[in-house]
C-alpha cells in the first residue's frame, strides 16, 4: 500500500478485498493533477460503491478545497467526518487532511494553507497535499510561496513517480507567476516531454507567452496543441480566453469575438470560472470601445443564477463587470450589498482579494458611467494589491487595464504616462502598449 500513502491518504478501508477500489482512486488522483475529465463523478461512484474508503473522502475534500466549492461544504463536511471516524491516530496522513480540509470548512483559508503546507513538509512526495496548498497559495495570492513549497520538495521526487508530469506543471505555472518566465517555460516543457498533452504545462506556456507579448507565437502554440485542451480538461474554456487575449494583443477584437461566442460563450457548463473568463474578455473590449452586441445581456443572464453570496470575491468582481456594462443597477446594488456584509473580522477580510473586492466594483461602476476621475480615485485606493486580485498575473493585469484607460478619458497625462510607462517596462514587445503610446502623444503633460 506503498503508493496510497504516497499521495497522502492512510490505507482505504477494505482495500485489501478490492484492488480495484484503489486503482480507481488512483487513477481519479491523476485525472484531479492533470486537469482531465471529472474526477469529481469518478470520486463519487467509488464513494457510492463504499463509503468506508478513506482514500475517495481524501479526495473529495481535496478536489472540493481546491475547486472553493463552497456550496459542496455538506459533502465535505462527511467525508471529514468519515476519515476521523476511521483514522483516530491524529497523526495518521488522512486524518491530517481531514485537519486541513476542517479548516477550510471553518472558513479559515489560511489555516487550512498552514495544515496542509505541514503535511507536504513532512512527507514531500505527499502529492495530493501538494496540488491542494498550491491552489490555497495561489487563491490568497502568495506567488513566492507557492514557488518556494514546491522547490523545496522537488528533491524527493524522481521521474518514474506517477504525477511527476504535473508536479513539474505546477512548478512552472508557479515560476510564472513570480516573473520567472525562461524557467518557467523551460520547465513546463520538461513536463510535456513526459506528457506532451499535459493541459496545465500547456497552460504555463500560453501564459508566459502572454506576459511576453509573444501573441503570433502563442496562437500557434495554442493551435499545435489543441487537440490535447480543445474539450474534456479543467482548461479548454481557459486556454480558449488566452487565445482571444492573443487575438487582442494582435489588435484583432473581431478574431478575439469569434473565440469568446465558440469557445467560452457556448461552453457546456456555465461555471463561475467559465463565467470569469467570459466577464473578463468582454471587459477588455469594453476598455477599447468594442461594440459587443448582446453579449453582455446573455452573460449577465448566466451572472444572475450564481449564488454570489457566498463566491469568492474574485468571481464577484468579475460578475459586477456583466452587471455593470449591461445596465442591470439592481443587480449592481445587490453586489455591493454582498459586499457590504462581510464581517470585518472575518479570516477573509484580511486578505487582498477580499480588500479589492468592494473599491474595484465601485470603479467598475464608475467607468461604465463615464466618471473616469471617480474610477481613477477607487483603483488608486487599491493599485498596490492588484496584482493580489486572487488570480494570476495575467488576470489581475485587468486591474491595471483599467487603471490606465481611466487615467487616459479622464486626462490625467501623468498617471496615465507612469502607467503606461509601466505596462511598456514589463512588457517592451507587446502591440497594446505600443498603441497606448501612440495615444499618449498630443496629451499635455501637465495634467
């Protein structure tokens, strides 16, 4: 039983009668780390079949914790409950998931982060410990830490180990996401040349040629690996949304258009994050005065069926945008009412994503009623945690956005010529800043 305690859950009740039972959980750990299928209905057969296997609730805790399911908090709330009913030894490795699921169900995400952090430190090829701290690490906005946590474990990891392919994926989305695109690159390809349809190294490599402003590079990349993330992966609606941000960089809305209506617009499953993703390409063409048609109207639709009450703030941001651009003031105001109800001693009240939250909406809603200075003041209040949005670089870059077409209607050359300054240092190849440069030219400088 070597390989169940290697990814983190203690030996399921029963295995020794059914080696199919680990098998199938196995093989549901490796469709969670590459992004594959659902794991999620994989997990719930095999609890359905046995609810004494201690491995499937690890599971489930997992995938849910990752995912910040908040809705499925019943489901987990049992398997939490299952693993300590089977596992009294607290520090038996499933009972330490379950510890660190708890917290999380609490509704103490960096707690949880702590818990599952320990477990990864102490047993570094716990794999399914490690996908889900570094989800934590990413949702709370801590690059470095997710970096570093992974860095830290790789020595203890060989290449003949199952899920090697995706630890090295997560190593360089997290290299990414300090900047560290050569590496990152470098290392999301080492990943493919032991998966080449691995959709999270596919992912780093549309990533960090993004941030590069690499965009002709990126759509044939995109196109060369389509195959592999086109359908039935965790990223085909994402990878859709990087191609639409290349089609932009190329200044091609009407190609970026075509992606949002085939590939995003008309996804299976409207999720929160197929939702973001739609929120955030049509802002991005908001910002240039695109004429979207009824887009916003049908994706404010789908905004309207979320339960937002108890969201992310990142997704509630990203439903304010559909709210906000397509009129809907009543829906707007609800928003800020969620907003407004956050305990401010809450656990998630301290961190930036939730700090954001409330002046980015305002602001949202400044800009769509063409109160540009108003819209500068509230991204002014918050520009020093925008990149702590609780997505990823290139997601939160639309804090920055809009910040600098702000500043550029509102005519505030200054800030509008620092920010642009800004955008241009990070990224000198890229095609938009050029052209907000051009229209930086005949600005006074005094303003």
């Amino acid at each position: 039983m070597e390989e169940a305690v290697r990814v983190g859950a203690a030996e399921p009740v029963g295995m020794e009668a059914d080696r199919g039972l680990l098998a199938r959980c196995e093989h549901a750990l490796e469709l969670l780390l590459t992004h594959r299928g659902n794991p999620s209905a994989q997990v719930e057969r095999i609890l359905a079949e046995d609810h004494r296997c201690v491995f499937a609730h690890c599971l489930r805790a997992a995938l849910i914790v990752c995912a910040d399911r908040v809705e499925d908090r019943p489901a987990l709330a049992a398997s939490v409950a299952a693993i300590e009913a089977s596992c009294p030894d607290m520090d038996d490795p499933a009972r330490r998931h379950a510890a660190a699921a708890g917290a999380w169900l609490d509704g103490d995400p960096l707690v949880a982060a702590e818990r599952y952090g320990a477990i990864v430190i102490d047993r570094p090829c716990d794999v399914l410990a490690l996908v889900v701290i570094h989800s934590l690490d990413f949702r709370l906005g801590r690059p470095r830490m997710m970096r570093d946590r992974i860095k830290r474990m790789l020595p203890a990891w060989e290449s003949s180990m199952p899920g090697y392919p995706s630890v090295l994926a997560m190593y360089a989305f997290a290299l990414e996401e300090n900047g560290q695109y050569r590496r990152a690159e470098r290392m999301a390809h080492r990943a493919l040349g032991l998966d080449p349809r691995h959709p999270g190294a596919i992912h780093v490599v549309a990533h960090v040629m993004e941030m590069q402003g690499r965009a002709r590079e990126g759509l044939a990349f995109l196109t060369a690996t389509e195959s592999a993330s086109i359908e039935g992966t965790g990223f085909s609606v994402h990878l859709a949304w990087h191609r639409a941000l290349f089609h932009l960089e190329l200044n091609n809305p009407g190609a970026a258009l075509v992606t949002y209506d085939a590939r995003i617009a008309n996804a299976d499953a409207l999720s929160m994050p197929v939702l973001a993703d739609a929120s955030a390409l049509l802002w991005r063409l908001q910002l240039r005065n695109v004429e979207v048609g009824d887009r916003w109207r049908l994706l404010a639709d789908g905004w309207e069926m979320q339960t937002l009450a108890s969201a992310r703030p990142f997704y509630v941001v990203h439903a304010m945008m559909a709210f906000a651009a397509a009129g809907r003031r009543a829906a707007t105001m609800r928003v800020l009412e969620v907003l407004s109800h956050t305990d401010p001693i809450d656990t998630w009240s301290s961190l930036p994503e939730e700090a954001l939250a409330p002046p980015f909406c305002e602001a949202l809603l400044a800009f769509t009623r063409e109160d540009y200075a108003a819209c500068v003041d509230w991204l002014t209040c918050v520009r020093h945690i925008a990149h702590r949005c609780g997505g990823s670089l290139a997601q939160c870059d639309l804090i920055h956005l809009t910040f600098t077409e702000a500043a550029l209607r509102a005519r505030k050359s200054r800030l509008a010529r620092a920010l642009v300054a800004e955008r241009a240092a990070k990224k000198p190849a890229s095609r938009l800043n050029w052209l907000l440069r051009q229209r930086l030219e005949g600005m006074p400088a005094i303003a």
